[in-house]
C-alpha cells in the first residue's frame, strides 16, 4: 500500500468563527506544523485541499441552502429567512469572513479523499469530520457535512460496503441522516450521554444499521479499551467493509471544554491501529470536535503518526515543541496555566479506571443486536 495522503490547506491557519466562539483556536495548521517540524508530512504525502464547487455539494445539500452560504458569505448578513430556515448566523452558526470557503474546502477534501481511494489507500483529512451538518441547515458549528459528502463520493467511485465509525464526543446526527437504514453501510457512534444534541439513544438503531452507544461521564481508557475490543471492532470485522471511515474528534479527551469525558489521546490511536489492523482496502480518517488546541494539535498530529505506523513518540524536537508553546487559549481558564506536558510530548499518561456496569451493560445490549447485512449476533459480554 502507497503512503498515506495528509490533506491540508491554508485557509484553516486565518479563519475563525469569531473571538469567542469554540471555533476560535487553530487546530488544522498546527497539526500542519507539528506534523513538519516531527518529518511526518513530506510533500509528496501532502495534498492542498480543492473548494468543493456548489455543484458537488448539492449531491447531499439542497441548492437553496448552498446558495444561501454563499450569498450570507458574499455580504456578511444573513437575514431572518436565513436564520429560520437554515439557522445561519445564530451563535452556534454564525456569520464570518470564510462563511462558505472555509467548510466548503474542508469538504472539497472529503470529496477529493472519496476519489483518492478508489483503488484503495489511506487518506487523513483532519479539517473534516463535520458531522451534523444537515441538508438544508447548519448544524452544530457544521455549515456542510463533509462525512456524508466522502461517503457518496466512495459510492461514486463504486464502493458499496462503507463502515464509519464516530469517537467524537456529540453523536454524529448528520451522517446517520444521511446513511440511516442504509444495508451497505454500518454505522457506529461512541459519544456522550445526554450531551448537544441529545440523539443516539441506544434503543436508536437508525432503520438497522446505527449502533449507538451513548457513554457515561468520565469514561476512562480502560471503559473505551472494552469498548474498542468487543463492540467496534468486532462489527467492523463482521461487516467486512471494502472503506473504513473514522471520524476522530478530539472532544472527547479530558482536556477539552466541551464534554465530560476522561479519555487520553492514546484511546483514539489505538482504535485506530485496531482498524488498521483488520486491514480494510480503504481508510479514511477524519477531524471531528476538538476545541483544546494543544489537546486537538497533539492528538490530530498522533494519528497522522499513526497512519504512518509511527508510534508518538514521549519526547519531541525543540522545531515541534516551539509549535506547541505558540499556541494560546484565550478565553479559557485551561489557557492560564497550561501544563508542562502539553508543550513536551504528544502523548497523554494513561487514564485508566475501573469499567463500570453501566458500560458493560450498553455494551452488551449493542452485541447482541444483528447487525446490517448479517444474521449474526456477537457473543455477548
């Protein structure tokens, strides 16, 4: 297999959501940096992400709403139509200088990775992973859906059997929107309970092929270890798909503002050698949240490493630390102080625990379900 591909692009180092929105801090670029300054990302694996053209982005989203991106981007105001109808420009969605450009290349490289793998390979588009975008509104901080527009350009491409599987800490409403019911595709979402936007039940199973496990607060390595090894990979085997998709965010390590969650960076990268380890004959992986930006850049730049078969390494360069120690969190009590940690190494220690019942038991419930295309049911806990 070819190298994997890293797909970047400038746009994300200038563009914010605004001073005081989660969307603030830089994620995308510093991944680019730190990625450079480790010799993780030389040129011939790297690729400038195209703007996806309106007309692609109509294969999921509806022309109106397209258009009204680019019209609200164009003047700067969105109007009340734009608001109700489409929820652009309210404080979660709001109006900025890259309205369009900016998901519209995040998406264009989603679409791009689709055609990239045609005949198989690895692809990390860390600035997608924009999950709740809906088709005819903004979602979530998502504007596009970039998931959903990857996935059909796999399908473009002849690529039937898709599994996705989402760590992020929100439940990935989007995609299940748009893949919900579908026999070829599985879908998996570990996320929260009861955090934004308060969907994914376990009971909900997306017409047969969504298995939703909404996890407690403070899940521990330990808990998503058990989760790792008897739910995910275990249904993504069974379904034998010919594209894996992972949709990584970073939201659900312990550091981040926005969920409840006790994870370290190194429960995202051994899912990912799990996937990579059933050896599917595509891979794509994908951003998601991530709203800590030395938690985001360190765990994004590890599964860039990890695609690589590096294992991040406990001490980094002097070039990659001087990335870290740029960075600044204004706004946030975590920026004040930051720990010595987050500027010297990639990788988090551990966060193990005991694994609750509570968890054991989601699992189980999830096992014993059949999954899409299979009459089987795993073994139960």
């Amino acid at each position: 297999m070819q190298e994997p591909l890293f797909i970047g692009h400038e746009i994300f180092r200038t563009s914010s959501y605004g001073r005081w929105h989660p969307l603030r801090v830089p994620r995308v670029s510093t991944v680019m940096d730190l990625a450079r300054a480790l010799g993780w990302l030389p040129k011939a694996q790297f690729i400038n992400s195209p703007r996806a053209r309106p007309k692609a982005l109509t294969h999921w989203h509806t022309p109106d709403y397209v258009a009204a991106l680019q019209r609200v981007e164009r003047t700067q105001q969105a109007t009340e139509v734009d608001l109700r109808r489409h929820d652009i420009g309210s404080p979660t969605n709001p109006v900025f200088p890259e309205l369009f450009r900016r998901p519209a290349t995040a998406a264009g490289g989603s679409i791009l990775a689709g055609e990239l793998l045609a005949e198989g390979g690895i692809v990390y588009n860390p600035a997608g992973g924009t999950h709740h975008g809906m088709p005819d509104r903004a979602n979530g901080f998502c504007f596009l859906n970039d998931p959903v527009l990857a996935m059909l350009s796999l399908r473009h491409q002849g690529v039937r059997r898709i599994a996705y599987v989402d760590i992020d800490a929100h439940h990935g409403d989007g995609v299940e929107a748009g893949f919900g019911g579908d026999p070829d595709c599985l879908l998996i979402s570990i996320h929260e309970d009861r955090l934004w936007p308060r969907t994914g039940q376990i009971e909900n199973d997306g017409g047969g092929n969504a298995f939703n496990l909404p996890v407690p607060r403070g899940l521990n390595d330990s808990e998503m270890a058990l989760i790792r090894e008897e739910l995910i990979l275990p249904r993504v085997r069974a379904f034998e798909p010919e594209a894996v998709v992972f949709l990584c965010g970073a939201d659900a390590v312990e550091e981040d503002p926005l969920s409840h969650l006790k994870l370290s960076n190194n429960a995202h990268w051994d899912i990912l050698r799990g996937l990579m380890a059933l050896s599917p004959p595509r891979l794509l992986a994908l951003g998601g949240g991530g709203y800590n930006p030395w938690s985001v850049g360190r765990l994004w730049t590890g599964i860039g490493g990890v695609l690589n078969g590096i294992t991040p390494p406990m001490e980094i360069p002097p070039a990659a630390e001087a990335v870290l120690r740029g960075l600044s969190f204004e706004g946030n009590r975590r920026g004040r102080n930051p720990p010595e940690h987050w500027f010297t190494t990639l990788r988090d220690a551990p966060r193990e625990g005991p694994i609750r019942d509570e968890v054991r038991q989601k699992v189980g419930f999830l096992k014993a379900r059949a999954g899409p295309g299979h009459g089987a049911r795993l073994k139960a806990v």
